[in-house]
C-alpha cells in the first residue's frame, strides 16, 4: 500500500460514538484514504487502560485483514486521545511496535482535564454537573463511579503515567483547539460561551480560550503543532455552537485542517 493510502484510525470521545465522524468521512472517502473506526460505545465503565488494550487489539486486526504492516494515522476526538495515547506511550512506548505517522487530536485532555476535576469537588461539583446534564453527562452521573472521569482528573495514575513515559518522538503530534474568539454566550450557553480553567492553586477560573469544556491549558503539548479555530469571529455569527466541543470533530476548519494533515507522504515532527 503506497503512502497517499495510509489508513486512518479514527476515535470517538467520552459518551460519544462514531458518528462524531459523519463530516469528515466523505472527504476521506474522496481521497480514497482508507478509514478504520474504532468503535467503543460497548465498552462503557471500561478502564483507560481497557480501552487502550482494546484500540490496540482493533488495530492490530484491522492490519491483520488488510495485510498491512505500514504506517497510519490517528485522529482522535476528546477523551479518545487519552486512549490513543495511552495505547502509543505507555503500553507501546518502550518497543515502539506500532507504526503511527501523526496523531490529530481534537479538543483533547492531554494535560488532565479540568472539568473533570471540577466534577468531583464536593462543593460546585453537583451544581456544575447539574448544568451540563442531558447536554454533556447523562442523567444520574455519578463522576465518582466513572473511570474515565476519575482517571482524566489531572492528578491520577492515567495522567502520572502518560507524563512519564512522554511523548515518542518517532510521531507527529498535532493538536486542534478551538476559542469562543467573539466572545459570545451562544458559543456554548450552559456555561455562558465560557470553559472552565483549573489553576495552580486548586481553584477554577472561567476563559474563552476553550471550547467549552477543555481549555487550551488541558490540551497544549510541548513540541505539538497547535491550530486554534475558527480563525475569524465571523465563523460563530451563523453557528456558534459548531465550534463547542461536542460539535468540533464536524466544524468545517477542523475537517479541513485535519485533511491537510493527512496529506500524502511522511510526516516529521514540525
């Protein structure tokens, strides 16, 4: 398989589910890049480390079918990137097996996430949880009996060992973030256009500079390349919310940034 067919691994977020993809998956398919979607809504309770082993088993699957031994590409949304990584740093890191050209992350929570965190303060945790019901958690979310939840809060075993292994450098990391650059409400009106910042002291601040539920600070990784979208504020006065988080895997910047990257040939770490 030449390199303008290197197959792409795509990952779904938290609570989410492969149609996440729906706006990216005909401009895959005009380019004839070969997509394998990793589906895991049926593993729901699973711990990171679970959802690693099973990303790594579907990949090493999907290679198996296809008698391909070459490089991919990964594009994973939110908590999804936390898998790939995990999968990429810590189980793999050390022999370095699996031949990944890029990870394309979006929105994700590379650093931790500070909602996460917020989600299980005994104080403003129930009030926040309460105003991003049916919107971003469930009904009867308990963030304490999550996995996910608890090993995405910035001080956790997940977090601890995606720092110390660090990031391979035989891969390219890109990283997409999105900013209520105009300021406005509608951006993501639960939390009134603004995302929830964790600061050093243990406290919470509120900033555009976000998506709504991860911001820039949770995602940033040295030596990553950083697109912050839209470019334009005028991007938000038809639509805002297809920039929020749980639209960003289908804003139109972001499908045609992600496209760039997967251009024909190798990438090198910028």
């Amino acid at each position: 398989m030449p390199d303008r067919c290197i197959p792409v691994v795509l990952v779904h977020g938290w609570k989410s589910h492969p149609g996440i993809w729906n706006r990216l998956f005909p401009r895959l398919r005009e380019q004839d890049i070969p997509v394998w979607t990793f589906d895991y809504t049926s593993l729901d309770g699973a711990l990171m480390e679970e959802l690693a082993g099973a990303l790594g088993g579907f990949i090493a699957a999907r290679r198996k079918e296809e008698n391909y031994t070459g490089s991919i590409d990964m594009v994973c949304h939110s908590i999804g990137s936390c898998v790939a990584r995990f999968l990429l740093e810590v189980n793999d890191g050390p022999a370095r097996s699996g031949r990944v050209r890029q990870l394309i992350a979006i929105g994700p929570p590379n650093n931790g996430s500070a909602l996460a965190e917020l989600f299980c303060d005994p104080v403003i945790g129930p009030e926040i949880t309460c105003r991003l019901t049916d919107t971003f958690v469930p009904r009867n979310f308990d963030p304490a009996a999550d996995s996910i939840v608890q090993a995405c809060r910035p001080g956790s075993a997940t977090m601890a060992a995606l720092r110390a292994a660090g990031l391979r450098p035989d891969i390219a990391y890109r990283v997409i973030c999105a900013e209520n650059i105009a300021r406005t409400p509608l951006f993501f009106p639960c939390l009134e256009g603004k995302t929830f910042e964790l600061q050093q002291d243990g406290g919470w601040e509120m900033t555009f500079a976000g998506d709504g539920i991860v911001p820039h600070a949770d995602s940033v990784l040295p030596g990553a390349t950083l697109d912050i979208v839209p470019a334009l504020p005028s991007a938000l006065k038809e639509d805002p919310g297809r920039y929020c988080h749980l639209q960003l895997p289908r804003a139109p910047e972001v499908v045609d940034r992600v496209m760039a990257y997967l251009r024909p040939g190798p990438a090198v770490p910028d």
